[in-house]
C-alpha cells in the first residue's frame, strides 16, 4: 500500500501537511512517491504577515521534511488579485495532465466549508474512476468540524511520522502557530486511540477500492 504512487489534489500549500502528512512520511519510509497537486497557486493573501514568496519558501522547506513533488495550477485570478478557482475543461484538462502513473489518488472531503476545497474534491471525483485504483478524502482538521456524513473507514498508523508531520507543519511559521499545530496532532491522537494505546492516526474515507 506505502509503496505506491499517490496523487494528492489539495487547493492550497499546507493542507497536504494538516490533512496526510504523517502519511506522506510513511510513503516515503516506506518506498512510495508523493506529487502534491495544488489548485490555488500561492497568492497574495489577506494575512499581512504572508506574500506569494513567503507562502513558495513555506511550502519548499515542508518539500524538504516530507520529500515530494508538486505541480501547481496556473489559476486565473479576480481583478483584486485573489484566485478564482473554478471547475472548468481546463482545469480538469491540467489534472488528467498530472496522473501519470499515479494509482492511489486523495483529495479534501465534498462537505468542507471552504469553496476551494471542494472544488478539488469536484476536480478528483472527475478524475478518479478511470485512472486510478483507490480514492481516499482526508479528514482535515480543522476543516472536519463541519462535515456531517464522513465514514472515517480508513485509518493510517503514523506513530512513528508524527515529528515529520509537526516538522513539516512548522514550515508555514507565518500561518500555523502551536496551537494550530497541537490542535491537528491531538485530533490524530485521538483517532490513534481507536488503534490501540499510545497510537496515532491519520483517517480517511475510502471512496472506492479497486486493488
Ligand atoms: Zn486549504
């Protein structure tokens, strides 16, 4: 399972930390490969303490902790500057463009509150059936506060990635803070806790499974 290809379709730099980065380690100890396609490239945002470059530096130093790839979606943006993310021929044209020889594809949930998001989710469920054997969505916190129908039916033992994954959140300084920071990792030992004493867990729904 570790060992293979994995797509994974996030709208922006950090969510693939938050959601699987003990699992992005663990494929990596384990021989597999990563790409991280984001949708929202990095942008000028509202947080004054962040810029586009300062986000590209974050997100290079989590690819140096967590060792993958990305390919970042040109992404049409508002007159104001900010992006305008969209489900479009185009935008699904670029991320069939990007499976490759990946077989285990993984996105955000349909229910998340961010519009961003779902439109990733949108953009794998498109893709998903044809090309690839499995189809995970993360559970994301914070983000999963609000899902209402998430079968958490496939849990990832990260026990031994839980330093690479707060590394790795670290790396967006100008973003996480340490409470963000606990708040994700004690929601994944919690989930651990269903695994057995002392465990942590990264957990998802597996959409299909085709191996
Ligand atoms: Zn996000």
């Amino acid at each position: 399972m570790f060992d293979k290809k994995f797509l994974i379709i996030t709208a922006h730099p950090d969510d693939l930390e938050m959601g699987c980065g003990g699992l992005v380690a663990k494929i990596n100890k384990n021989g597999g490969s990563v790409t991280n396609l984001i949708l929202v490239k990095p942008s000028v945002e509202h947080n004054v303490n962040r810029d586009e470059q300062i986000v590209r530096n974050e997100l290079e130093k989590s690819k140096s902790v967590l060792n993958f790839e990305t390919a970042i979606y040109d992404t049409p943006l508002y007159d104001n500057g900010r992006p305008n993310l969209t489900l479009t021929n185009n935008l699904i044209s670029y991320a069939e463009s990007c499976i490759n020889e990946h077989e285990i594809l993984i996105s955000h949930w349909r229910e998340d509150h961010h519009q961003d998001h779902r439109v990733c989710y949108d953009v794998a469920r498109s893709i998903s059936r044809k090309h690839f054997k499995q189809f995970w969505c993360m559970d994301e916190p914070p983000y999963n506060l609000h899902y209402k129908n998430f079968d958490c039916n496939h849990y990832v033992d990260i026990t031994d990635c839980v330093d690479q994954k707060r590394q790795a959140l670290e790396s967006y300084s100008t973003y996480f803070n340490n409470f963000s920071i606990d708040t994700i990792i004690d929601y994944n030992k919690y989930r651990g806790s269903f695994l057995g004493e002392n465990k942590v867990a990264e957990t998802f729904h597996l959409m299909y499974n085709k191996i």
